[in-house]
C-alpha cells in the first residue's frame, strides 16, 4: 500500500532513470519497456494497490541495469 506521494515519487523514479539514460542506450532495450510498462500501469492504478517497497525495488534493479550498458 502506498500513499498518492509515493506513487508520485515512484513515477518520477522512473521518468528520472529513463531520462538519464535515454542518451546511450537502445531505446527499444528490455529494461526500458519495463519501466514504460510500469509506469503507465502506476498512472492507473489507485495508491493503496501499489507496493511501494517492492516496486522501487523494481525500478532501482531496472536503472542499474541500464546504467550499465
């Protein structure tokens, strides 16, 4: 369960990985999808539906991955 500033902050999470690496990575990367995945799921979904711990997880596993390419 999440509160509305948490879902907000695991959207801004996500935009931020992908911003800040969108310039050298492949755009159609796996881990990319995942994340736009994610995030257009969270604009949809109501605050107490989200796990917020297991999520940032998810998203923090995903921007490692990409940083590294």
């Amino acid at each position: 369960m999440a509160t509305f500033m948490e879902k907000d902050v695991l959207i801004e999470c996500i935009s931020t990985a992908l911003g800040l690496t969108a310039y050298n990575n492949n755009l159609d990367h796996p881990a990319r999808i995942e994340l736009l995945e994610l995030r257009n799921k969270l604009y949809g979904m109501d605050p107490e539906e989200i796990d917020y711990k297991a999520e940032l997880s998810f998203i923090k596993e995903k921007k490692g991955i990409l940083e590294g390419l």
